[in-house]
C-alpha cells in the first residue's frame, strides 16, 4: 500500500486568475482549432467539444444538430447496421463510431467503418486500464492505419501514455466524475478529474498524443477549466442531456403552483342565500427526460438484458428537465468559454492553457439563491 499525500483537484477546487486583456470584445475569440494526429496522421478542424456516446446523448440527430456548430459527436455503441443505413446527413468530419472490445462490435465496426468512409473510432471501456484494452487498440490499428483513434478512460501520465504507444491518438482522461456515473461509490476508485486532465495532457502532448477530458464539467465555467488546465477536448454528457436531439421519450409530469382556480359552471348555493364557486389546485405541467449511465442497471436492462450476476450497477439513472433544442444550450457554452479567453486575454482556445493561473478556493460562487 502507498500513499500519495500531494494535493489533487476538481473543478469545484479553483478558479481562473483573470489577467490584463487587449481583446475588446467576446466576437474576437476564436475558438476552432486544428489538430494533426500522431498515428492517423489526419488533420482535424473544429471547435473541440464532443458529446458522450451516452445514451440521449451521442445520437444521429444530436450528431447533425451539433456539427452545424463544428462540435463532435461520440454516437452511443449500441447503433446497428440498419440505424446507420437509415440515416441520411453524416459528416464524418465531426462524428466517430463507438465500439467496446467485444467480437460483435468489431465485426460490426469492421462493415461500417469502410463503407460510411468514417474517419474515428471510440474504443470506450469503463477500465481502460486492462491489458485486453491495449492489444485491441494495437488490433484496431493494425487493421485501420489511418483511423483517428480514442480510447478511455484512464486517469493517469503513464497508462496514457501506454495507449498512445500502442496506437490511440486521442486518451479519454477520467474515471468517474460523471453526473450518472457511481463508479467512485461502488469501487473506491477514481482521481480528481483536473488534476487528471493536467497530468494525462502533459504525458501525451509529449509523445505528440492528444486527450480528452471526460465527465464532471457542471457548466461552461468548468468546461473552460478542462481546456485551461490543458484537454485538447472536453467530452460532455449531463451537460448534453434533456434535449430534443437526444431523441429520449419526453415525460410529462404536473406540480402544484400553491394557488387555486375556479371550475367554470360549478356555481352552487352557499346556504345563505348566495352562490359560491367550487375551486381546483393550479397545476403547472414540467417535462423531463430520462438519462442514465451506460453501466447503470436502466443501461444494461437495455441493451444486454440486466445486470450479470457477477457486477453491479457502477450508474444512477435520473430525470433531467427538458431543454429543447441544443441549439441555445451550444451558444451558451461557446459565449462562456470566449467569455473566460476575455478575461485572461486569449485571443485563441488554444492560447487559454498558456494564459491560465489556477487560483486555489473554497467557494466557486455565491449559492444563496440557487434552490
């Protein structure tokens, strides 16, 4: 047993130092960048934040609504031949197909992979640190040299770089900070996630590998601090989720406003002589939609018929309010993080890492009126 005793940290545990700025406005920010992939070799464009292959989250409709942005889109493993024929619209540019490491998905990946053209694959496991894990990235790389490969999710320098050697261009950097995942509760395991990114960044921009920081960004202040502290991309789920594109049932449900109103035609005698109005409880109608971690028992219950007897739920599945389209959310976002390059004086995305001190803290904002 070994204990680390130097401090780690979440995006909960600082804040970014604002610095002097010449930027004048917002509109001056760019936020596309341009990467070349150590082992692909291919070159890339567009604002580096992807959706999570997360069910209602990494879908087709999400995929097309986000690449009109230049964001990217990780599509949930689950999606068969057919769904893939059935779809009209990709852009393969700003989409990858996601696989685990079972024969069925590498024989399905080997089928649509060439015949959509698609240039990246997600080779998405819960351990990233198995040594199965590893063989598979060197089988997938051995079979499509110029793919853009991601594989996760590890939280440390040295399995990072371990799977950059072994052929991934792209490390998915985190372990349970995820809104639905539960895997720290069921196993003890996991790592800070900034101070994750920060480590696994510095590993793989030094072997020309890239990362990407995945789970625990609450809002665009944090997705700003993944990109500060040093991920090539950030992934989002719950951010992601409760949109029309996750294409996930909507489910009404009504609430009590605390007032009341009269029912129309239910005027009676009040005994004395006049006429009273019988009254109902307002209610006001909330919708929502379910969302889920891929290990959670709602996941498997679905897509492999329950939990097996030998594992548990690592998930939650919750009810997140209905955002409609993703569009506002998107714009939201993007003015967030040009909002931070303005207050450090990045005129770039790429620039925000080199103009970012981290300020340690105990509070991120004032939460007095926040239900």
């Amino acid at each position: 047993m070994r204990l680390e005793n130097d401090m780690k940290l979440d995006y909960k545990d600082v804040l970014i130092r604002p610095k002097r700025s010449t930027l004048r406005s917002r509109r001056e920010v760019q936020l596309a960048r341009t990467y070349t992939f150590c082992h692909s070799k291919q070159t890339w464009t567009g604002i580096p934040i992807m959706a999570a292959n997360m069910d209602g989250v990494g879908t087709f409709t999400m995929h097309k609504a986000l690449a009109e942005h230049q964001l990217f889109t990780c599509l949930v493993k689950h999606y068969d031949k057919q769904d893939w024929t059935n779809t009209e619209g990709i852009n393969p540019n700003y989409l990858a197909i996601s696989s685990g490491t079972g024969q069925a998905d590498w024989e399905k990946c080997k089928e649509i992979i060439p015949t959509y053209n698609l240039s990246w694959i997600c080779i998405d496991i819960a351990n990233g640190y198995s040594e199965f894990f590893v063989e598979f990235i060197k089988k997938v790389r051995a079979h499509f040299p110029n793919i853009t490969i991601i594989a996760g999710n590890v939280v440390t320098a040295d399995m990072t770089q371990e799977l950059i050697m072994s052929g991934a261009d792209i490390v998915k950097v985190g372990i349970g900070p995820g809104s639905v995942c539960t895997t720290r509760i069921q196993t003890g395991v996991g790592y800070p996630q900034l101070s994750a990114v920060i480590e696994c960044a510095d590993a793989a921009h030094g072997l020309g590998g890239h990362v990407i920081a995945d789970g625990g960004c609450t809002c665009p202040g944090d997705v700003s601090k993944a990109f500060a502290g040093g991920a090539d991309f950030v992934m989002l789920g719950g951010m992601m989720a409760g949109h029309e594109e996750g294409a996930n049932h909507i489910i009404s449900k009504y609430f009590h406003t605390g007032e009341y109103e009269a029912i129309n035609g239910t005027d009676e005698s009040d005994g004395k002589g006049g006429t009273s109005r019988k009254m109902t409880p307002k209610l006001e109608e909330r919708k929502f939609v379910q969302f889920y971690g891929m290990s959670s028992d709602t996941a498997m219950e679905q897509h492999a018929g329950g939990v097996a007897n030998y594992r548990s739920s690592e998930g939650r599945t919750v009810e997140v309010p209905f955002k409609g389209s993703v569009h506002g959310t998107v714009l939201d976002l993007l003015g967030g993080i040009r909002s931070t390059c303005t207050y450090v004086g990045a005129p770039t995305l790429k620039q925000l890492s080199k103009c970012t001190t981290f300020v340690r803290c105990t509070q991120q904002f004032n939460a007095v009126f926040v239900r």
